[in-house]
C-alpha cells in the first residue's frame, strides 16, 4: 500500500517540479477529439519540442498547491491534458490555439506563463503573438530603418551633385 502512495508522491513532486521550471504550460480539456486528432496533436507538439501528458487532476491540484499555483484548481476538472514548454513561451498557445481553430472540441482552460496563472484568454492572446523569429525580424527592420534612410539621403544628394556636375 505505501508503495502505491509513494508512487502518487513522486508523480506529485515531478509535475510540481514542472510547473516550477517550464516557461509556458497549458492545460486543455481534449475531451471529444478522436484518436487521430490526438495522434496529430501530439506530433506537432513533440516536434515543436512541447511535452504533452495527460495526469489524473488529484495530482495535478496537489501539485498546483505545491508550485503555489493556486488559481489553476478550478481548471482541473474533467480529462484534462497539460503541454510543458521549457524553450518557447509563445510555441503552446500557439499550437494549441491552432489546433482548437480546426477542432472545436479542445478546449483552452488557463496556463502558467513563466511562473504566473494566465486564463484561456491570456493563452489564446499569447497565441496571436507573433514567434520569436517574427519578433526578431520586426525588431530588425527597426533598427535598420534610420541606417536605409540615412543611405538613401546619401544617394540622393550624391545623385543631385552629379546632376549639377554633369
């Protein structure tokens, strides 16, 4: 019998643990997706480097208290599945908020975005961020547009002073 509870014990201490270290998690109710649906989840959250797993809730809540998460309780309820990120913060909404655009069975419950409870719109906003790539390249064009402008006034007075010289 203490086996048993050692077990529950350590999936407590492991889930926890997660909460506490991963940049962004996601608890969604997957209730109504077909086996395939799941299958084709699971794939583009493992190649985006997400981990996805499923928990029973008594653990999960026990672990929430744990990672004083306490706001993410009243989410626990039903077959709840959790993606893990510990790179990208924007990856699992992203998907996940994907995924629900084409199949409106799962549902975006709340999360946990670096540390703090995040509702399923505070998610679902996270989702409409552009990736980090996109927000790299925008910071980019940024800062080189004073440089592009400084050059095309170069050219243009260059330009000017040939016309005069010519």
């Amino acid at each position: 019998m203490s086996s048993v509870i050692e077990q529950k014990k350590q999936i407590v201490d492991e889930i926890s643990d997660k909460f506490k270290s991963v940049q962004t998690a996601v608890v969604v109710d997957y209730r109504g997706l077909t086996v395939a649906e799941v299958t084709e989840l699971r794939k583009q959250l493992r190649d985006a480097g997400i981990e996805f797993k499923v928990y029973k809730n008594t653990l999960t809540r026990r672990a929430v208290e744990a990672a004083e998460l306490n706001g993410l309780k009243e989410s626990l309820t039903g077959p709840n599945a959790i993606a893990f990120s510990n790179e990208d913060v924007v990856a699992p909404a992203k998907i996940l908020n994907d995924f629900a655009k084409k199949h409106e069975a799962l549902e975006i419950k709340a999360g946990v975005i670096e540390g703090n409870v995040a509702s399923a719109d505070e998610i679902k906003a996270l989702a409409e961020l552009p990736s980090r790539e996109g927000l790299l390249s925008m910071l980019l064009s940024v800062l080189q547009a004073p440089i592009r402008n400084l050059a095309l006034a170069a050219k243009a007075v260059a330009d000017q002073k040939e016309e005069q010289g010519a």
